[in-house]
C-alpha cells in the first residue's frame, strides 16, 4: 500500500438541445410530448431517397452558443456520418461533425473562494437527435419495445471541455454556468430531466503535481447536477482505492446506478463503437462567413457575467448580490424592473435576495411563478420609503402579499396596518402609557433613564406596532425630559 495522493482531472461532454421550432435537417415539429412517430417524415424516418436540408435557424443559436463560450466558429465545417446500429436510428447513422466542427477553441471561466478558473473547451459542434426506445412489460412472454422517432433530427449542439476540471465541485460549477449561458441566450430549456440538456462526464486521476494524464473512464446517464456531482465522486474514490491497492483503471464506459449508487461498467475499450466518420455527401460544407457570425453576434443579449458587472456599476450593489440576482435572466429581469419601478435598487436587492427567495425557496417555485410580482414589490418598497409603513411592518405585509397574492396597499388596507404618523394619535398613547405606569415613570425621573426603552415598547404594543418607531422617541423624549 503506498501513500501518494492522487488528483482527479475531469472533461465533461454536454449535449444540449436546440429551441428550434423545426427539426435539423426537416421541417418536423420538435414539439416534446405529441403522439408518437406524429412529427416524422421521410427525411427524419431515415427513408431511403429523402435529402436532408439544413435549418438556418440551427446554425444561428448554435452560434451564439459557440460565441458565448468564447469559440472561434469555422468559417468551414463539414457534416459526417457517425455509422452505429440503433433500433432508434433509422438511417443507420448520425449526422454529427467530426475532424472539423462548428466551432472550436473557447473557454468557460468558473469562480473558487473568489480566484479564477479557466477550462478551455475543445469544441462545439452540431449534431442530430436519434429517437427513442420504450421498453415495456416484465413477464418474458408480454415484453414490448416501441420505437418513437418524434426526437430524431432534433438539433443538438455538443460542447467539450478539454480535461481541465479538477473536482466534483468544479464540474458542477462548470455544467451550472453553461446551463445558465445557455439559458440566457434562448438556444436551450437547459430541463436535465426531460433530457434538453445531457452530460457525459470522463474522469481519471493522476498523483497530485504530476502533468500526465492517467486512464479516463467515461460516466454517461447523469441526468441531475446532483448525479453528475455523487458519481463522480464515487468514480474518484473507485479509482483512488484501485491504485492504492496497485491495481489498474480500465478504459471503458460506466453507468450511474442511482438505486446503488454506484458506477459500473458498461462497455469496455474493446467493445468500443467503430463509427467508421466520413464525410456526409449529402450536405454541403457549412460556410459562416464573419459577415454572418457579426449578425449573430449583434443579435446576442447580454451574458451573466456582463450583466453582474452592469448590475454593480449601475445599481451599486455588492458583487456578492449582483451574483445572485443575474443567477437567471427572469431573476435579472425581475431585479431591474423592482429596482426601476420603486427607484430604490437596494432595497429591491434586499427584498429579493432576502425574503423573496426564502419564500420561492420554500414553496419550491421559482421567480417565473413568484406570487409577488416587480411592480407590488415596487409598490411596498414605495410605501416604506415615503413612510407609510415602517420596516418591521413591511415584513408582515410581505409575507401576506406572498400568501395571498395581493398587492402591498390592499394587504395595508385590509389589514389595517397603515403607519401611525399623526403626532397627536402618538401623543395620546404616550400619555396612557405613562399614566397606567406611575411607579416606573418615578424611577425615570429620579434618573433611572434606562427606563425610556420600556415606554417606547409599551407605545409600539399598545399602537400594534403601527407607530412610526423614530416619532415615539421623539415625542417620548420631548414629553420626560423637555
Ligand atoms: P475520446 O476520443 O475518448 O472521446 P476525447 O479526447 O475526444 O476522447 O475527449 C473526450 C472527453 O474526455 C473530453 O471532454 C476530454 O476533456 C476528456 N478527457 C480526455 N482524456 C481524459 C483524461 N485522461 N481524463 C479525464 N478526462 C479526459
Ligand atoms: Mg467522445
Ligand atoms: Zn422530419
């Protein structure tokens, strides 16, 4: 057994479908959940004779995406087919690209304890969806297979990072920042459970300092970050303990059990497919000429990593903060519409960053089906400052709002818990207050000033808490030492 301590070197293989209306190379519907093999035709059913053509519209988002991690797309790229036989392949083969991709060349900077990581990724290229297989029944003489092929030639984009990642941690990281790139550019639902967005992870290990690389294996299957993250994990520790023990790891491909959770193998290097790539004689180079690539780049919005910048510059907020609202565009959106609206961003910051999503948190919503929308935030925001309600009442109102999905006015309104400002309505409750307290109103006058804090809260109890706090004191004041 010896002691060396090993590091784990990570590449992650994401597949990422593509929010085009229409297919890849047909003008099928990718409508998810129609009827089985409804959105088909002969191209997509892999028919003999049928042409693919390809959809503009494909390579528009597929260009940003390679834009927004920083790719510089080839002003050539060529289609090949990749040759395996799957029940739900019909033609045989898969359109993809090969030796020379849409894109290749980028980066994806990730955050750690505030120091910056760069992964270079490797490409990005474009490929079709192949349909899906439906197994069905359990007793051998009641088993079916069905074939749905409503999914093949869905476009796809694959973005491969080069074996730069160096923890479960940073792949998290990583896939979470694609994902919300992704999602900022419109391209991709980034939904890992319907399967929009998919991640292979390779991973091998090496002693800590060395530069060469050790033997991968590949992960596939990983459909939650939480998967990628326990799998990866366990596939370190598997492998750590082989060497230790003077073993060595198996170039293959391993699946994650989650009702093990565990990895086990799949297939070997040896069982490894042949896709025997060669050029699609089909379809003609793809050319993305720079006059086309600035277009798309004039039409792409803002990243997260600009927008948090903008967001501290224009609305002088924290980094931290800034971080958090831009975590998603509606998010962002939701912030600077608060913030606009009530023309108090820090507040609006507050607001959302505190209570706000506490509350989505718990109910298990996110901002797009929030109960409180900008402009009833706005308008608390408004009430708070202009005085109407103090802080501690906002907090009430809030969570009203919230629950009953009411404007802030109409929870004041009905609840009855407008702010309490007139100093003569103040005035009279000091006085009760004092009068029904003789013995500690002495004790004040005989000096013992630690009292005063006794009447301010007997003025809030007494007023439910509606009294403008700063008035009480003033009047307080005025009133025993004036
Ligand atoms: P393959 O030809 O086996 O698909 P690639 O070179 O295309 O290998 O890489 C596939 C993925 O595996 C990439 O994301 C890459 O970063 C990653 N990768 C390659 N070698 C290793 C390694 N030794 N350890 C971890 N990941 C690796
Ligand atoms: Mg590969
Ligand atoms: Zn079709």
């Amino acid at each position: 057994m010896t002691h060396t301590t090993y590091e784990a070197v990570i590449g992650l293989e994401v597949h990422a479908q593509l929010l085009t209306r229409t297919k890849i190379f047909c003008p099928c519907s990718t409508r998810f959940g129609a009827p089985p093999n409804t959105n088909t035709c002969p191209v997509c059913l892999g028919l003999p004779g049928a042409l693919p053509v390809l959809n503009r519209e494909v390579v528009v988002m597929a260009v940003k995406a390679a834009l927004a991690f920083n790719c510089r797309v080839n002003p050539i790229s060529i289609f090949a087919r990749k040759n395996y036989f799957y029940p739900d392949l019909p033609k045989g083969y898969q359109i993809s690209q090969f030796d020379k991709p849409l894109a290749e060349f980028g980066h994806l900077d990730l955050e750690e304890n505030g120091r910056s990581h760069r992964v270079a990724i490797k490409r990005v290229h474009l490929e079709e969806d192949a349909g899906k297989s439906i197994h069905d029944g359990f007793a051998d003489s009641d088993r079916y297979s069905y074939i749905d092929l409503n999914r093949s030639g869905t476009p796809l984009i694959e973005i491969v990072s080069e074996p730069e990642i160096y923890s479960p941690a940073q792949a998290h990281d990583y896939l979470t920042r694609l994902k919300v790139i992704l999602e900022y550019l419109q391209v991709c639902d980034g939904n890992m459970e319907e399967g929009s967005l998919r991640c292979d992870a390779n991973v091998s290990i090496r002693p800590a300092g060395s530069r060469t690389l050790g033997t991968k294996t590949e992960l596939k299957n990983l459909n939650s970050f939480r998967f990628l993250q326990k799998a990866l994990e366990y596939e370190i520790a598997r492998q750590t303990r082989l060497l230790q023990q003077g073993g060595a790891v198996t170039q293959e491909t391993r699946l994650w059990s989650t009702t093990e959770q565990r990895t086990f193998p799949m297939r070997s290097k040896e069982e490894a497919h042949d896709y025997r790539y060669f050029p699609e004689p089909d379809l003609p180079p793809l050319a993305v000429d720079v006059d086309w690539q600035r277009e798309i780049r004039a039409d792409m919005p803002e990243l997260p990593e600009e927008k948090k910048q903008r967001f501290v510059a224009e609305y002088a907020i924290p980094a931290y903060d800034a971080g958090v609202l831009t975590t998603t565009r509606a998010l962002a959106d939701f912030f600077e519409e608060t913030a606009a609206r009530s023309r108090n961003p820090k507040a609006a910051s507050n607001w959302i960053m505190g209570d706000l999503l506490r509350d989505l948190k718990e109910f298990n919503l996110d901002i797009e089906s929030s109960p409180i929308s900008p402009t009833h935030l706005a308008e608390l925001i408004g009430c708070i400052d202009s005085r109407e309600v103090s802080g501690k009442m906002a907090k009430d109102i809030f969570e009203a709002m919230f629950r009953e999905k009411k404007p802030a006015r109409q929870v004041i309104r009905e609840k009855g818990l407008k702010q309490i400002t007139d100093p003569d309505a103040i005035t009279t409750v000091i006085e009760e207050v004092l009068a029904g307290n003789p013995r500690i109103l002495e004790q004040y006058m005989s000096g013992k000033k630690a009292t005063f804090g006794f009447f301010v809260g007997q003025v809030m109890k007494a007023t439910k808490g509606q009294a403008n706090p700063r008035l009480v004191n003033e009047l307080l004041r005025a009133r025993l030492d004036g």
